[in-house]
C-alpha cells in the first residue's frame, strides 16, 4: 500500500539539529522510497502565531526549502510548497475550528509553554494553532506524519478532529485517520547547555543548539562548551538515568551514526568527555557541514528555490482544492 506522507515545519529561522534529527533526516528517508507519496510544507501561516519581521518571513521561506533540499529531500519526487499560497489550509482550519472542543486545545501544553505566563497577551492563532495543523494533514489523507515527540500530542488533536468530523456528518471514513511516525529513540534532542530542556530555535542562546547553516568553527565551539557532569562516560544505559547532558550528547552521536543508544554506551564506556566530544566533533562536522555548505549555495540561487515552490503549489493545490471542495459540500455550503 502506498504511505501518504505529510509533515510541516515553521520557517521560523535557526532551523537546528534538534528540527533534523527528530523530522527532517526521517522525511528524506520516507522520500526516497519510492512506495510513499510526501509532501513537506514551509508551514507559514502557523509562523505568524507570534510576531514575524516580514522581510524576514519571506527569506526564512526560501531558507527552510534550501535545507529541505540540501538535507537530501528530493524536489522532483517530493512536494514541497508553502502553506499559505494554498487557501484550502485556512479554509478548512476554519471548518474544523467549529468541530475541535474548547476543552481539546486547552489541554495542548505546547501552547502553555509557549504562551508562558502571559496567556492574556498570546495571540488566538498560538491558541488555535494545532487545528490549522490538522487541516494540513487531513487535506491530502495523510496516512503517516513523521514528526519528533513534542508534537505528539498535536497529532492526537488531528485524529479526534477527523473522528468527530467523520461522526458528525456521518461520512464514514472520509477524513483519512493519520498515523504519528515518531522514532522510539531520539525524537527529542535536548539543548547544550541544559539537558533537561529541548533542543529550540526561540532559546536565546546560540549555543545551545547546532543550527543546519553553523560552519564547522561554530560546531567545534558549541560542542566543546556543551555542558557536561565530572564523571567519566557510563557502562550502561541504565547509568544515563540521572545524566541528560550525557544522555543527549550520546543521543546527538547515535543518531548520527545511525545506531543505537546501547551501541554508543559500549563504545565510549569509562572514557572522558573530552575524549569523546573529538569524536562527537568529527561526526557532526561530517554529517552537518555538507548541508550548511549546501544551504549557502541555494540561497544564493533565489529562482531555483522560487521555482520548487511554484512547482509545489501547482501539485498542493490541486489536491487539496479538491478535498476541501468536498468538504464544505459535506458542511451544506453551496
Ligand atoms: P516545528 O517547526 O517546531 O518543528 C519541525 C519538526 O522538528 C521537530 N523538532 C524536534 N525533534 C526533536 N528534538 C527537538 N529538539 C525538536 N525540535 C523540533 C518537530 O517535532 C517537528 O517535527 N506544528 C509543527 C509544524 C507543522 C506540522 C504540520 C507538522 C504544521 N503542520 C502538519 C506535521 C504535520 C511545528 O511547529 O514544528
């Protein structure tokens, strides 16, 4: 059976190795097999839930499509477009608005941690945010939505909202019920300077997290004044317990390297950080300086990068206009 595969990401700026690890090394992955249909979405509106400079919008677009494709995302074989050339996105998050509950979106805690403690001052769309989500998806009958863990929960909002559509109108099986593709290991890389806190663009400090365009000076210095503890590396998983600032390097490394936690325990078990951190260094300037390299090159290739997007709205587009179509039929709109 052929996945269909959707997934989005905000262009917010200082797309991070947290964004690449948890989401975009799986999107290229699934694109590559040739059994998946994929979409990967510039998600623009869900950007302007808090302030946005707009010139700044404008060249984050263009940057998040350059990592796309500099990550390996094929645009020929995959679609990739932006959110909000696609009307059908902010029609049906309308629709699907008057079927989510009050009492569903005020249990989201990524809108309580990103509201902080100024509810009053966070705007309705930071609020009502995970609807627009589930109107991506359920548009193109996503069947699977690799994405990290803290959007999960999210995930599990687009599943009822189709539930209850499908209920509600009796349309047995007309909004395509998605599936969350998180990884059982490492869908939620932490910050380097506090590994109890994810990895995140809005952190103030650069330091905390590998962004996809840093050079290999910036990767040597964040990872060399990554925070650590004073013991030497653990023999055992078991012993990362109470470690996250081990556990999440480790992570960084096994993902990396494409093996498991269990694997990169044995390997550098009763060694020093310093000495591991050489290696974590060598492994990261491999995997990330390419892309960083690749990013620079298709900024300064402005026509490409605008005509995979023109590309991507003509193939989003004719899907999702005819889904939504269909939908305010079922609504009684005429
Ligand atoms: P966004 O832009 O915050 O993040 C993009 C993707 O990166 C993952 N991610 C992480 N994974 C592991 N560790 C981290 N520290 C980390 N930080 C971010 C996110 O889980 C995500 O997969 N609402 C979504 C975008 C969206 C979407 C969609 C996703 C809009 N519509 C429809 C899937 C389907 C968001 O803000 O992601």
């Amino acid at each position: 059976m052929t996945k269909k595969i959707f997934s989005g990401v905000q262009p917010t700026g200082n797309l991070h190795l947290g964004n690449y690890l948890g989401a975009i090394k799986n999107f290229v992955k699934l694109g590559n097999d040739s059994n998946n249909d994929c979409i990967y979405c510039v998600v623009d509106l869900h950007a302007i839930t808090v302030k946005q400079d707009p010139r700044l919008l404008t060249e984050n677009i263009r940057e998040t499509v350059a990592t796309f494709v500099a990550s390996g995302i094929d645009p020929e074989k995959n679609i990739i477009f932006n959110q909000s050339r696609v009307s059908a996105h902010a029609e049906a998050a309308w629709i699907f608005s008057c079927v989510a509950r009050m009492g569903w979106l005020s249990r989201m805690t990524q809108f309580k941690e990103k509201a902080g403690k100024d509810k009053e001052k966070a705007s309705v769309g930071l609020y009502s945010y995970p609807v627009l989500m589930a109107a991506d998806i359920l548009l193109y009958d996503a069947t699977h939505v690799p994405v990290g863990e803290d959007q999960k929960q999210h995930l599990e909002l687009s599943r009822d909202i189709a539930q209850k559509f499908n209920n509600d109108f009796d349309q047995d099986n007309f909004l395509k019920i998605p599936e969350p593709l998180i990884q059982k290991e490492f869908s939620r890389i932490m910050s380097l300077r506090d590994g109890t806190k994810k990895m995140s663009k809005s952190e103030v400090s650069d330091l905390s997290r590998i962004n996809l365009t840093d050079n290999k000076d910036s990767i040597i210095l964040k990872i060399k004044k990554a925070k650590t503890d004073p013991l030497p590396l653990p023999n055992n998983v078991t012993e990362l317990e109470n470690r996250a600032e081990a556990k999440n390097l480790l992570s960084i490394y096994s993902s990396l390297n494409e093996t498991s936690l269990e694997n990169s325990v044995k390997e550098f078990a009763g060694k020093n950080f310093s000495e591991f951190k050489e290696v974590l260094i060598q492994v990261l300037v491999d995997k990330i300086e390419p892309i960083s390299l690749e990013i620079n090159k298709l900024m300064s290739n402005q026509e490409y990068l605008d005509k995979i997007l023109d590309l991507g709205y003509e193939k989003a587009n004719d899907l999702a206009s005819k889904k939504v179509n269909r939908l305010k039929e079922i609504v009684g709109f005429y």
